[in-house]
C-alpha cells in the first residue's frame, strides 16, 4: 500500500474512532446533565420557582445578549460577572447573614473569624446537598429567604435600581437592561439553577455538576482529584507526542528533493473567468467589515472603563456593550469566512481550468445572500437587545445568545444553506479535477474535503432549540466552534497554502499531498476530541475533564513544530526571483505559523489544562488567546489569501509595496501589544484575585473597577490604535488597486511588489 | 482612577513637549536638507511618543468628562490638530518645493504654539485670553 493510501485510511479510521467517541460521549452528556426541576420549593411546599419560571429565564437571557453580557459556567463576555459565581456568592453571603443574625444577633461581617469559621462549616454541606428528587429541589426557609434577597439585588440591577446604577456602570449594562420585572424575577430563577448546579454534588459524588467550577471556598468548590490528575497526565501526553513528533520529523522530514523553480510565474497564464472575477466584490466586503470590527472592538473595550458612554456620547443607549460585542466577535467569523468563501470560488475554477454554467450568477447569488445575512441577523439582534422584539420570536429572529453562533435560527438556517450553496458552487467547479487519477487528486481532494467539513459543520449549530438543555447547547455549540477553528480550518489552512505552492511549481505534488495528509491525521488526533476542553464545566462529568485534557493537549503537539512551516514557507518565497510577486501574501502565512505557535501553542495551553481552565475561564486570559488565534492565525491567513487572489484578480494593477508592509507590520505589533499591554497582565492580575479570593471576586466589579486595572484597559489604545493603522492601510491598498491605474507589473519584480 | 490624573497629566505634557520638539528639529533638518530626519528610529521614535500622547489624551478626557463638541476649547483644539498633522506631514514628506515645506513646517509650528495656548487657558482663544483678549 503506497503512504498517500495507508494515510487516507489511517485518516478514515481516526474520524470513524473520534466522531463515535464525540457522539457517545454527547449521549452521555445528555443522560447527566444537571437536572431541570419541575419546581422548587421550600420544606413547607411553598413554590420558589417552576421549571417555566427558569426556562423562561433563560430565553430573557437569551434575549439581553445572552453571552455577550457576563458569562454563564464561564463561558461569555469579560466584563460584567459571571452571573452563576456572583449568584453563588451572594446567595451564600446573604445565607450567611440570616445565620448569623439568627444565631449571634449580629451580621455575619461583624462576627469574630471563629464565629465565622464556624457558621461557614455548617453552611457548607447545606449547600452541597442534594435534594433534588421527584422533579423537584427542597430547600430550607432560610435559603429561600437568601434567594430572595439576591433575587431582588437581580430586579434592582437588570432594571433602573438606584442601588445599583454604580454597578451597571461598571458592568456596562445599560438602564433597563431587561424590560419588566416578571422576565427579571425569570431571570433571576434561570441565574439561580446554574448557581444550584454549581454548587450542589452529583449524586453519588463529592463533586459538582460543574466539576466543582467556579472555584468558591465559601460552597466548598475546589478542584477536584481528577482534575489535579489529568492536568499532570495531560502535561505528559504533550511531551510524549512532541517526543514521538520529532523522532517523525527526524526521520521523515526533508528527504524529498524540491523541485527545480519554473522559469517564470505559473500563475501568469491563469486565465480569469467571469465567476473568478466576480469574486472581487467579496474582498471589498472582507475589508469594509474588518474595519467596522476594529471600530466595535475599540467601542467594547472602551466601555470597560466608561460603562454607558463614548467620551461623553451616551452611547448604551442605542448600542449597549452586549451589542457591540455581539458584532464584534461576529464580524470576526464572518469576515474571514467571507475571505475564504471568495479565494475557494476563486481557485476552483483555476484549478480545474473549468468554467461550469452559471457559475458567475452562483457567486453573485451567494454574495447577495450573504450581505442579506449580515443586515438582517445584525437588525434582529438589535431589536432583541434594545427589548423590542418580545420573547416569543428571539429564538428565529433575535439573539439567542451563544458566542460566536448567537444570530437568530432563521438566519442560522439562511447561513447554513449559503454555505451549501458555496459547497456546490465549489464543487461543481472543483469536479473534473477531482475525477482526475493524476497526483494532485489526493491534495484537491483534501482542500474540496476540508471545504465540506466547513459547511457541514455550521449544521451542528442547528442541533439546538430554544429550550434544549443548557449542558447540551454548549456541547453542540462547541461542535461548531472548536471544530472549525481547531479542527478543520486548521486543515484548510495547511491545505489551502500546500495546493498554492503545488500550484507554483515550489512543491512536488506527491511530497505536498502527503505532508498535508500527515498534517491532518496529527492536528485531528486532537481536534476532535480536544473539543472537551471548553466542556469541563459545562455540567458535564469527569470523563469529559479525562478526555478533553488528554487530547487537547495532543493539539499543541504539531505547533510545537510550526517554526518547520514558517521556515520553508520563507524558503519557498526565496526559491526564485519572481516569487518576489508573492512577498507580503506569504509574509502574512508566515504570519500565520507565528501566531499559531503564540497564540495558539502557547496562550491556548496556558488556560488548557483542566486545572489552569478551573481557575483562568473568563478571565482576560481568555480573549488573550482569542484575539491573538483568531485574528493572529485565521485573519491573517484570510488576508494572505486575500492578497494572493488579489494578485491574479489585478495583475495590472500598481501594488503599493509601502502600504503592505505598513499593514503587515503595524498588524503584527499592534496585535503584540494589546496582548502584552493589557490582556495579559490583567489576566494574570484577575488570576491572582481568584486564587487568593475566589473566582467571583476576579471578576467583581470592586476588583476591576481598581486604578491599576482601568490603567491597563488604557494601555489598549496604543496597540490598538497602531493595528487600526495596519487595517486602513490594507483597505487604501485594496481600494488603490481599482483606483490607480499605472504601468502593468504582471511580469515584473520590482522592490515594492 | 482620578489618583492617576497627575501623572496622566504630567505623561500628556511631557509627550506633547518632546512630539513638538522633535517635530521642529526633524523639520528643521530636514529643510537644511539632511536626510537623517526620515531614517526609520526617528520615525519609529515619533510614533511612539505620539501613541503615548494620545493614550494620555484619551484618559484625560475620560477621567475629566471634558469632550469635543460639549467643550469649545477642546473643539477648537482638535480641529487645529488635524490642521498641524496635515502640515506636519507636508512639511517633512508631501510637499515638493523647500518654499512649500518651509511655509508648511513654520505654520505647523505657530498651530502648535496655538494649540498649547488653548489648552493652558481652557478657552478657545488661547493665549489671547491670557493677554487680555477676552
């Protein structure tokens, strides 16, 4: 059996093990979640709250931007609370307080640390208790009593509560976040039962249904034996892949000879059909909402220290934090999907050399739809947000809430039939290279295969409904997310940058195809089940925590070796002289491997493991790898690909070399410096918080409204202001390149191409 | 945050003083016709120093409630800021003739001059308060 078929099978078979492992882990995921009580009621039958009460809760939730306000099991937006450990805490300060009244006639604040210590050891079993049972939890008087009095704390704070206008601020919230006090008192039941789920031990276990997240010493939640376990197992499964990784490479590596450069560039003869050149309109688009972005990112950040305003502008009144966020990290998946949408219709038919019919009106078609998407998701949301559409048709029109997935499901529907219509588009295009048996089927066959999974894969975001089970939500929303961008999109980018080099004649199309088929088995080996990584607390079980740090970790393994990549990508660019029309689409792949290695390799394992995740979900750590992978790796692969289409869309066109390497630069070090300036230090200032306090508290608005820390939200301005540069810089270059008209450079190489 | 006003303040003034004094000794250079004024590390050095003195700006604004539009001062302020880049950047890049660039580099100095004044006194007319003017 020759390597490119013992790797396809080898391929095949790890699919088949790690999507049966997925889904049976799904089943077991459902089977126990935390449980969904009919009622709960006090142990006098006094009802507190119904299932419809936290249902209906949560769909309020849902509707104020759901994660895009505070988090929820650690999974949202950093600024405001995660709202299960500020309920968990309240809830057990206010307990705390009625105990100590009742008991010593004084407010738990003012009793001596023994008295105090005391009163917290009694407490503690009370509240890890399980009483669910018959479909209903019991508690005591007193606990209902707490309950209400962080209930009322929830009504002051989503509404306009004087008491509570300083926290709003803070929380960037604006007035009235919710509209009436029957959704807020809902509200307050669907924050309570994440809070119970939090605290309260599985049955027939000293853990929690969150393994024991967040961590609050008040409620006894403290890592766990499995967790401290498999953190240190995880460290080991890493060093051994990077281990078994090099003895590969060591042997394998290099032994093919690379192929003597053509004489000239080619691309050159690349004929453009109308449907390649109707792809242009869609990297117009890229860079007009790369740039609408950047402008919502800075507004998100700036209400970290200005709550409801912009420099005096009262801007949360018409678009609130959870709104500019919303789009923010929207905008981010589509402007780089759009990128990637627009180089695949691009290259297919130049890969096959065929036009199919109709292709140009498929690609018009496509690029309508998608800016009907955008505008239509973006206005409901918006309506959703501002509590104008009402609860009934969030769920289809609104916000439902989920990062990164949170466009209505009508318009999650019309995505998802765009992406279908992309894959046939490409497909139909891609078809007589993929009949053909010459040695490039293998490669074309991964980049169409890696396309599919793309397509396919936003279907898992359709797997939900408006009241699916919140454990369940999660784990089909981190279908979508994790295994886009930590799975296939991995292998798009590998393929995608292989095939272009195969293309140029750089690469032998036997050595690219199985590199790439190599490449592929590695970053899936922990792709697919590494997706357990963001669901340890996501009231799942300990064989969860077992297997996402196990195979998370396996994701770090090829990035150890990314500086391989770069090195020949840069080898590649130097292989002869008319590569010098490629510069800067392959400076920003090298750009690519750079920050898979940063941000990726290294800020993605510092809150990978189950035990650094337990104390680190939702602080700035978090968004540090976020920005720093997202854009480091996938923006900056989409604008490499952007670039490279750019170069046979205009080949006549003047390039304005001063613009490219502004951006490229300015992109870099402005993307350094908001991670280095701001994210991280924060993030390790709120780390410290919670170790020494409790999670709740690095996320309080007593810690982050602290001088130090609004000093380092402003130390986003420089880097931010030097990666807007970067950005207009690349949009003038864009534009320049309709707009100036100078001597063709298609054949020549000159310092600034 | 209001404790860090004084040494926000103290950053801003120090980072407009050495954005101005670099800005008149490249400028100055430059029409004698050196070339060291554009090599990159001073290029490199004005960026830094004028990243600086917007981050100061922003916070002082911030901490200050003082805004464009609700404030004249600040109003007149930015909008002389905006002329002072445009002419900054004739005078040591766009401009063509040494005539332009050295009408472009004094304006750009007396806009600076101006802008200092407005924001010493508080008030759009700047020095001209401070002499009696208004």
């Amino acid at each position: 059996m020759r390597t490119t078929q013992r790797l396809w099978w080898g391929l095949g078979l790890l699919l088949v093990c790690s999507f049966g492992v997925l889904l049976f882990m799904g089943t077991e995921i459902h089977r126990l979640a935390p449980p969904m009580p009919e009622r709960v009621v006090t142990e006098s039958g006094e009802v507190v709250y119904t299932r419809a009460d936290i249902e209906q809760g949560r769909v309020v939730w849902q509707s104020i931007g759901g994660h895009q306000l505070g988090s929820i099991w650690g999974h949202g937006a950093l600024v405001a609370p995660d709202w299960s450990a500020d309920w968990l805490h309240r809830e057990l300060i206010a307990w705390l307080d009625l105990r100590a009244m009742a008991v010593h006639g004084k407010a738990y604040a003012d009793l001596s640390v023994g008295d105090r210590a005391k009163l917290e050891a009694e407490l503690r079993p009370l509240v890890r208790a399980n009483t669910f049972a018959n479909g209903e939890i019991v508690i005591s008087a007193q606990r209902a009593q707490a309950i209400a009095s962080v209930a009322a704390h929830i009504d002051s704070l989503f509404g306009t509560g004087l008491d509570t206008a300083r926290l709003r601020e803070s929380y960037a919230m604006k007035d009235a976040t919710v509209d009436t006090p029957e959704h807020r008192r809902q509200l307050a039941a669907f924050f309570f039962w994440t809070s119970w789920a939090a605290s309260t031990a599985r049955p027939d276990s000293l853990a929690s249904y969150t393994n024991n997240w967040p961590y609050e010493p008040l409620a006894g939640n403290e890592p766990t034996t499995s967790e401290f376990m498999w953190t240190v197992f995880s460290v080991l499964f890493m060093i051994a892949g990077i281990g078994l990784l090099g003895w590969h490479y060591a042997v394998y590596h290099g032994k093919d000879r690379a192929p003597a450069p053509p004489a000239t560039d080619p691309l050159l003869s690349l004929k453009i059909t109308p449907s390649m050149a109707a792809t242009q309109k869609y990297f117009w688009v890229v860079m007009a909402l790369f740039l609408v972005q950047i402008l919502l990112g800075a507004t998100t950040a700036h209400y970290q220290v200005e709550g409801q305003e912009l420099y005096g502008l009262k801007l949360a009144e018409v678009l609130p934090y959870s709104l500019t966020r919303s789009w923010h990290t929207q905008l981010a998946v589509l402007w780089i999907a759009t990128a990637w949408l627009g180089t695949g219709l691009y290259i297919a038919p130049a890969i096959s050399g065929y036009e199919p019919p109709l292709q140009r009106l498929g690609v018009n078609f496509l690029f309508l739809c998608l800016l009907i998407i955008v505008v239509g998701a973006f206005a409901g949301q918006w309506f959703a947000v501002m509590q104008k559409l009402g609860l009934a048709h969030n769920f289809w029109f609104g916000h439902q809430g989920w990062e990164y997935v949170d466009i209505g499901r009508f318009w999650q529907i019309f995505l998802f039939v765009g992406l279908m219509l992309w894959l046939v588009l490409m497909g139909r295009a891609l078809w007589p290279a993929l009949r053909q048996r010459d040695e490039m089927a293998s490669i074309v066959g991964l980049l169409f295969l890696s396309t599919v999974a793309i397509g396919l894969f936003y279907g898992a975001g359709l797997m939900w409904g408006e009241h699916t089970h919140l454990s369940m939500v999660e784990y089909w929303r981190w279908w979508v997310v994790h295994l886009w961008v930590e799975g296939f999109f991995e292998v798009f980018a590998v393929a995608v940058m292989s095939f272009l080099f195969v293309k140029l004649g750089l690469v032998r199309a036997r050595s690219a195809t199985v590199a790439v088929l190599f490449a592929t088995v590695v970053f899936l080996s922990g792709g697919v089940l590494g997706t357990f990584h963001h669901l340890y607390f996501t009231g799942t079980t300990t064989a969860v925590v077992a297997l996402g740090a196990s195979f998370s970790a396996l994701e770090v393994v090829p990035l150890a070796f990314i500086g391989i990549e770069a090195y020949e990508t840069y080898t590649h660019s130097q292989a002869t002289p008319w590569m010098a029309r490629y510069r800067w689409p392959i400076m920003f792949f090298i750009a690519v491997s750079f920050w898979n290695l940063v941000g990726a390799g290294l800020f993605g394992f510092l809150i990978n493991t189950p035990l650094a995740l337990y104390y680190m979900q939702g602080l700035n750590l978090t968004p540090l790898h976020g920005h720093t992978a997202l854009f480091g790796v996938y923006g900056m692969l989409g604008i490499g690909l952007m670039l490279f289409c750019l170069r046979g869309l205009r080949p006549d066109a003047v390039w304005n070399g001063g613009l490219l390497k502004t951006s490229f630069w300015t992109l870099n070090i402005g993307l350094s410096l908001m991670a280095l300036l701001t994210l991280l230090p924060i993030g390790l200032l709120q780390l410290s918080a919670a170790l020494e306090n409790g999670y709740w508290y690095a996320r309080s608005a007593e810690f982050m409204g602290r001088p130090i820390i609004e000093v380092l939200v402003w130390m986003r301005v420089p880097g931010d202001t030097i990666f807007s540069i970067g950005a207009v810089a690349l949009a003038l270059f864009v534009a320049g390149l309709w707009l100036r008209r100078g001597e063709p450079q298609s054949l020549a190489i000159t310092a600034t191409s | 945050m209001i404790e860090y006003y004084p040494i926000v303040k103290q950053v801003h003034i120090a980072s407009v003083i050495a954005s101005g004094a670099l800005f008149a000794m490249r400028g100055a250079a430059g029409l004698a016709g050196q070339h060291w004024p554009m090599s990159a590390p001073l290029r490199y050095l004005s960026y830094s120093i004028d990243s600086v003195l917007l981050t100061a700006a922003l916070m002082l604004m911030t901490m200050l409630h003082v805004y464009p539009i609700a404030h004249d001062w600040l109003t007149v302020k930015l909008a002389l800021l905006v002329l002072y880049i445009v002419l900054g950047s004739l005078a040591m890049k766009r401009a063509r003739e040494w005539r332009q660039r050295f009408v472009s580099y004094s304006v750009a100095l007396v806009v600076y001059l101006l802008m200092a004044g407005i924001a010493r006194a508080h008030h759009p007319l700047g020095w001209l308060r401070w002499w009696g003017w208004a």
